[in-house]
C-alpha cells in the first residue's frame, strides 16, 4: 500500500506491505534507485514479515532535501520514521546506498537483524588519476569562472561534469549532487564495531561499485556478521541470484518468518 509521512517537512514516500502483526522491517535502496528497485526484496519477506519500504529522499516519490545532508540526516529521518510509526526494534535491510543508513542507525539504535546487502560504507581509496582528475576540474572550474562569461562558463563546467561524471551524479539535481559527493566520502568504519545485532552481509563477487574487500573488511569489524558472496553476480546481487538470495535471506530470519 503506498503512503506519504511527512518527516522535518519533508514528505515521504513508502510502502507497506505484510501482516500487521509480524515483525517490522525497513527496507532502503541504493542510491538512483526507488522502492520498486528493491521490491522483489520485500516480495520475498511480506508474507510472514511486515515490510516498510521507503524511497529515500530525494529518491522515487520522496521529496529531496532543501540543504546538503550527510549520512547522519538520512540515518535520523529513517529513525524518527521509526518512532513516528511506532516501529519497535526493526530489521534493517540496506542496499547499496541504503546500506549506509542501516550501519549507523544499527550502531545506535535498538533493532533486530541487519542485512548489507552489497553495501556502501566504506570510504573508497582513490588512485593518482582520480585526484589528478579532481583537481584538475577543481582548477578548470576556477579558471573558467575567472576569465568567461558566467553563461560560458557554467556549459563548459556542466558539459565536463557530463563527460567525466558517475550515471548517478549525472541524474541527480544540483543538490543532490553536493549530496551524493558529502555521502560518497564518509567512512563509517569507525561505527561497525558498536553494531550489536547479528548481521548478514550478502554480496556479488564481481561488485566494482562496493568491491568485494569491503564486505570483508565489514565482516571483520561488525562483532555478529557473516559474509554470503555469489559467484558472477555485481552490484544487485539480489537481482542477478533471486534464488540463492531468496534462500540465503529466508534462511537468516527462518525465526522471525516463521512468527
């Protein structure tokens, strides 16, 4: 059933499926995504499991925020959501994007289980290209405003942000640009050790977006975490394996789907 909360005057999007009095979870996309991204997810969990699955701000249905929020801003709307909806100790499942909210709010707040599945949170290690590449923008973009027009110059920035720029970063508005860029840089690797819930980490091993060394790096510093990869499979490994992830997930809340 689809419907709107509004959270810090923001309306947000999700739906809610399932029993009413089977255990919670919430579900979170990855970044560019939506619900329905991650809708097989919940197709899976709704018959025993009640399932809220949110499209994030700026995000699907969801309004984007009017400044530029952190990882801390998606992670305390997701808990106040919680409170608002009475949400007693939630699973949290997070992919990609989603991922990252799932690791702080898991590492603060009381929930159930935690399932990564091809999860971001680990702040990327960037080659000499990367920054030469950055920098080398970062001096353009000056130069340019400096010496042309205004109109001149902002072509010629956005047309080299278009040329060089992720498919996400290119999709996304102004703001959600300045979002996505604050995100991509934050390591929570400092708060994995404080997540007390047991937590499932499931992977594609031939993720390039959030390598497999992540999920391991994940493994070693969350307490309760256990680590599925599946062969072949990258970034959506939820999407390239529906079977061996429906098996693998169900398995892991066998207890609670059996409520």
């Amino acid at each position: 059933m689809d419907k709107e909360i509004v959270i810090d005057n923001l309306t947000i999007h999700y739906d809610e499926t399932g029993p009413v009095e089977g255990p919670e979870v919430i579900l979170m996309h990855g970044w560019g995504c939506n619900t329905s991204t991650v809708r097989s997810i919940a197709a899976v969990l709704e018959p025993s499991l009640h399932v809220y699955n949110v499209d994030l701000p700026g995000h699907g249905k969801s309004q984007e925020p009017s400044s530029i929020w952190g990882i801390e801003d998606f992670t305390h709307l997701i808990e106040t959501f919680a409170q608002k909806l009475q949400i007693k100790q939630p699973i949290l499942i997070g992919h990609s994007f989603g991922g990252r909210i799932a690791i702080l709010m898991a590492s603060r707040y009381a929930t159930g289980k935690v399932i990564l599945v091809d999860a971001a949170g680990i702040k990327p290690k960037r080659s000499l290209k990367y920054y030469f590449k950055v920098y080398s923008f970062k001096t353009g973009r000056k130069l340019a405003s400096l010496l042309l027009p205004s109109s001149v110059a902002n072509k010629i920035i956005e047309k080299w942000r278009n040329k060089n720029g992720s498919a996400d970063y290119q999709q996304a508005s102004p703001i959600m640009r300045a979002v996505m860029s604050k995100c991509v840089n934050e390591d929570l690797k400092h708060v994995m050790p404080d997540i007390s819930a047991p937590t499932l980490l499931i992977w594609g091993s031939n993720d390039t977006a959030t390598p497999l060394k992540d999920a391991k790096t994940m493994e070693s510093l969350i307490p309760d975490s256990g680590l599925v990869a599946f062969d072949g499979c990258g970034h959506y490994s939820f999407l390239d394996n529906p079977y061996s992830f429906r098996k693998v997930l169900c398995e892991f809340l066998k207890k609670e789907m059996s409520y």
